[in-house]
C-alpha cells in the first residue's frame, strides 16, 4: 500500500511571500511619500539666501526664503502628495502612470532644490527695489542649508514613487463599492421566512408584504 505524503505547494510560498513584500512596501512609500512632502513644504519656507545691498544709509540686509526664490520644489511636493493617494484610486496600467508621476515629482523637487541652492535672482531683485537702482545686484551674498533639506525631502517623494512603480502591483485599491456611475450598489434583501417572526417584523418595518401577496 502506497502512502502520499503531503508537500508544500511553492506557489502557495510565493504569494504569502510577495503579500509580506508589498505590505512592507506600501508602507515605507506611504512614510517616505508623506515625510518627503512634509520636508519639502517646510524647507521652501524657510531663509535660502542672504545679502545685502548698498542704499544711501549704507548697508540693507536682505533676504529670500525658498518660496521667493524658486515656487517649483512646493508645486511638485503637492503633486507628488496628491499623486501618493491617487495610486490607490487606480489600477494596472493606471497605477503605473500614477506612481510614474510620484516618481517624477520627487526627481523634479530635488533637481529644482539644487538650483535654487545657488541662485540670487530673488537678492538680486530685492536689492534693485531697496537701492532704486534696476541694475543693483546683492553683495556679501551667502546660502543656507534649507534648499538640500528641500532636496532630501524630494529623494524621498522619489523612494515612494520607485517603490510604487516596483510594488504597487501588490497593493491594494479603494472599495469596489461604488460604482462608476457614483452611486452605491444596491444590496439585495434576503427572502422573508415566514416561519421566522423577526423576518415577518423587518419586512413591515420596511413597508413590504411579508406575505407576498398583491393587494386586489
């Protein structure tokens, strides 16, 4: 007599495994997403550059937070803030083109980050307005290190894009309950049992016969 041993079914390992795999990874994307974005809108508050310029009192200190300097690293940290929760409105090929834009928005915060970090356009003009000058530029002009705070924050908006175009796959979407028209699907009632007295009393509660006659 022959005896058949039960063994593991690999492709049952595999799936438990690619489910702990997009666990852990939607969870670090939706961290890195939400953090990056964070970091990015509170650096481009911050002081960017430093100078002054030459008025008839001497010397005028002048500033530029990162908002005055450059407004494309916040643009994009909302993109890519709005782009993270739109990753799980779609599917499939939807998805991929949603966690593309995640990904993109992320690479375009650090590239305009790294501009701004040595760009005086924004001393330049203020200078021109205190001096009365157009042509006046700003002197003693120094930087800060917000702008590659910005510039982090925009690697991780990147990270969570990366994840999402690898792993999003394995995530999961919003509630099927709606359907595309909007409205929500109507849930079937369950038969009255005339032999149960609270079924009799739901279906007068709701206006029914429970006896399933029409009235003459």
């Amino acid at each position: 007599m022959e005896y058949v041993t039960a063994v593991p079914v690999p492709h049952a390992r595999s799936e438990a495994a690619s489910a702990r795999s997009g666990r852990r990874s939607l969870a670090v994307a939706l961290l890195c997403g939400a953090l990056g974005a964070a970091v990015a809108l509170l650096a481009t508050r911050q002081r960017w550059s430093e100078g002054t310029a030459t008025v008839a009192g001497g010397a005028f200190p002048l500033t530029a937070r990162g908002s005055e300097v450059t407004g494309v690293p916040a643009a994009l940290a909302i993109v890519g803030l709005a782009a993270l929760v739109a990753v799980f409105a779609v599917r499939r090929a939807g998805r991929f083109l949603v966690a593309g834009l995640l990904a993109l928005s992320g690479a375009g915060t650090v590239a305009a980050a790294l501009l701004g970090a040595s760009d005086s356009s924004a001393l330049d003009e203020k200078a021109a307005q205190a001096s009365g000058d157009t042509s006046a530029t700003a002197e003693a002009l120094s930087h800060t290190g917000w702008p590659y705070v910005a510039a982090v924050g925009g690697a991780l908006i990147l990270l969570a894009g990366l994840l999402a175009l690898r792993y999003g796959r394995l995530w999961p979407a919003m509630s099927g309950r709606y359907e595309r028209s909007g409205t929500p699907r109507t849930r079937r009632e369950k038969p009255v049992d005339p032999d149960r007295p609270e079924d009799l009393w739901k279906a007068l509660d709701r206006g029914e016969d429970p006896t399933g006659t029409e009235p003459a």
